[in-house]
C-alpha cells in the first residue's frame, strides 16, 4: 500500500490544544471544543470523504455525529448535570469528528486498499455499548494510530500484521488491537504476538485500552493524569513480562480516548478530550533504550507541532 506521509493540518476554528508529555512514553492529552466548530469541522470532513470516493450511507456514524454537533451548537439538546445520557451522545459525537477529521486529512488519497478501510470506518452503530458490528471502530483505532505516526514524522505504510513503520531506517511491524474488555485483554495482545510472529516482522502491539479508561481526567496537569493512566492500565502493563521475551514483539502501546466535561461558572459544560499513547519498549540495553527514547521524544514533539496547527493554541 502507499505510504503515509506527514503533512502540514489546516483547519478552520478553534480548538483548544491542553498539553502533552513526552518521555520514553508519552501521554498526551487535547482539549476543549466549542460544538459549533466541531459541526462546521464535520461537515468538511463529509465533503472529503465523498471527494475520496466513500459512500455515506443514512445513519453512518459521522453524519449521526454531525447532527448531535449542530443540536449542540443550536441548543437543541442542551448539556447539564442531570443530563447523562446527552453527555454521552455528545462525547461520542465529538470524538468522532475529532478523530474523522484527522485520519482523512492524512491518508493517501489514490489508494485503494485504504479507501475501502475508510469505507469501513464509518459503519457500525452510533454508540459503542450498542455497537455489535466493530469493523467500523476497529478500523478507526487501526487508521488513528496511523495517522499519529504520520503527523509524528514516521514513515507508515499498510501492510501485514496491520501497519509497517520506519525505525532507524529498519521496517517493523505494527499490530493493532482495539480491545472490547477487559477480560479479552490477554487473549489480544497474544494475537498480536502471533501476527508479528506470523509475518516475520519485529514490531510493537498497539493495544486500545480505552475500556479500562472509563472516568480517568487530566485534572492535575500531565503527571497526575499519567498517573491515573497508570493505575488504569496497570492489567496490561502485568502481561509485559509474558510478552517481553516473545519472538518478533518489541514492545507494547497502550492507547485510548477519554472524553472529558468542565462545568463553566454559566452552569453550561464545556467537552474536552484527553487521548493517552503510551511506548513501552522491551529492551534492557543501554544503547537500545537511548535509541527508542530519541525516537518516541521526535514523534512527540512532531505529533505536538501538528496538532497545535491543525486545533490551534
């Protein structure tokens, strides 16, 4: 398939861009969105997909998104305290468009095979706890990973286990598993384990933990919510010793988004979203470890250069 390619993002309207930690992990954490761009920013992201080719049948996930956009931004459907079930309507509405608009602004645009995991990324039902088809978000965590690497500077490219990308000019794999439980957990990383084994290819299991995530803030700053990640995804960060002497796996990066609501002084609530990516490398050498540190600190910094582009200051 065609590689990805890093590109400057230009978008329209204001996005609050929050932080981002950089380490031999990193988290990192984005902000606050008004729902009038977020609408404005669907409706872009529509017109791009058609431009590509993709069909958006009736009641796909970005055009149901888009409309809880504009009852937002109207004061349709008004956001309050006692209103549990808006917040979630509008918490996967925006997150949708947040992520939609990022992926089709970097993938390749005259690739078939990626055109067709587009095409699936927008099926699937609107709510994750009613979603009994996950092709759609599945390829949506599979084609944001991508797109994190790409605005990273990395060079990605499809290709089995999933994804290839470039490390010191070495080809590794990238198998991406988004889990649905935490009692799945084990059961994927194993088969991310097979995929590299199975296609010959070293390379990192991308696992979203977006399942263990449920209520986690970045109140505090960068430190207390890497810290509350931590204490999250402490399930997977105790297969790490399963896993750190298997054939072909290098590491392992626990991933996920957490929508997030501020209470303004009008009483209104402001959307946030945090989203955690965090390296985990499987290496007890010196050398090893400085290298794979100088790497994820250049992605970082790259992927923070983009994102304050493309949302803003």
């Amino acid at each position: 398939m065609r590689r990805w390619r890093a590109v400057t993002l230009c978008g329209r309207g204001k996005f609050r861009y929050v932080s981002i930690r950089v380490g031999p992990w990193f988290e990192t954490s984005y902000g606050a969105v008004k729902p009038s761009v977020a609408a404005a920013l669907g409706d872009d992201t529509a017109e791009r997909l058609r431009a590509l080719g993709v069909t958006l049948k009736p009641g796909n996930r970005l055009d149901r998104s888009r409309q809880v956009a504009s009852d937002l931004a109207s004061g349709r459907l008004a956001l309050t305290g006692q209103n549990t079930p808006g917040r979630e309507l509008a918490a996967e509405a925006l997150r949708t468009i947040w992520e939609f608009a990022l992926i089709v602004r970097i993938i390749p645009r005259d690739d078939p095979p990626t055109r067709q995991k587009v095409q699936d990324m927008v099926t699937g039902a609107f709510l994750m706890r009613g979603d009994l088809n996950t092709i759609g978000r599945n390829t949506q965590f599979e084609l944001f990973v991508a797109t994190l690497f790409a605005i990273g500077g990395v060079k990605i490219f499809g290709e089995e286990p999933d994804l290839r990308f470039m490390m010191f000019e070495q080809e590794r794999g990238l198998a991406v598993k988004r889990v649905r439980s935490m009692k799945k957990l084990r059961a994927n990383v194993s088969d991310g384990a097979r995929q590299l084994a199975k296609n010959g290819v070293d390379g990192l299991i991308a696992v979203n933990v977006e399942p263990f995530l449920d209520g986690v803030t970045t109140e505090g700053g960068g430190e207390a919510a890497g810290r509350r990640f931590n204490e999250r995804v402490a399930p997977l960060h105790n297969l790490y010793a399963r896993y750190q002497h298997r054939p072909r796996v290098l590491g392992i990066i626990g991933a996920g988004t957490v929508p997030e609501w501020e209470k303004l002084d009008d009483g209104r609530y402001r959307f946030g979203i945090a989203w955690f990516m965090q390296f985990r490398w499987f290496t007890g050498d010196p050398i090893e470890q400085e290298r794979t540190e100088v790497f994820v600190n250049a992605m970082g910094t790259r992927v923070e250069q983009q994102l304050t582009e493309f949302f803003g200051p």
